[in-house]
C-alpha cells in the first residue's frame, strides 16, 4: 500500500490490494500485474475516460498523457493538476460521476439497437 498511497499504508495491506486487483483483472478479464495500458485501449473500441490527479506519485501524469496519446479518438482525459492519486475521488467525486454519466449517455445514444 506505501507505493499506492502512503498516508493509507496502516490501513490497507498489500496483500488486500493484490488481492482486489485479482479480483478486478478476472471481472475484467485481464491480468492486471501484466496489462499494459497503451495495448490495452488501443485493442478497444469503445469511450475511455482516464481520470488522473497531476499530483499523483504512484502513477505519473506522464504515463497517463501516453496512454491518452495512444489512442486520442474516443477518449477523454480529465486532469486535476492539484489532485494526488487518492485525492480523487474525495474533492472531485461529483465532478468525476457527471463525467462518467455524460460518458455513459453518449456511448449510449451511439450503440446499436
């Protein structure tokens, strides 16, 4: 947990975040410990909205902008630059979900019937 989040370290193990990121990666159906972001949406066809915090040490904005670089067409990248990696989802919450929905919609209106 020190590399994902510091401040969070006494209350989470990394045991408890390998495990959830098990669990993700086979929800998703993906390894998760092997995936690599720039292959994975380019394979996709579908909207992707990166959500990413200019603050973030665990994964920098750097490697965002070239996942987002990858593949510009079809996905949107929203950047905090004041936001760390955790702080996202406290301050922009609200923010981060009328994304997701306007996302959502979008795709929506768009898909096949």
């Amino acid at each position: 947990m020190k590399r994902y989040n510091p401040h969070l370290a006494w209350l989470v193990s990394g045991r408890a975040i390998d495990l959830a990121m098990h669990k993700a990666g086979k929800v998703a159906g993906v390894n998760l410990f092997e995936s690599n972001a720039m292959e994975a949406i380019a394979s996709v066809d579908i909207p992707v909205l990166l959500i990413h915090g200019g603050k973030d040490v665990t994964i920098m904005p750097s490697c965002v902008q070239r996942i987002y670089d990858s593949r510009p067409e079809n996905t949107e990248l929203l950047f905090f630059p004041e936001e760390s990696h955790a702080g996202l989802f406290g301050s922009k919450l609200d923010e981060i979900h009328r994304r997701c929905v306007a996302l959502f919609d979008k795709s929506m209106k768009n898909a096949p019937v």
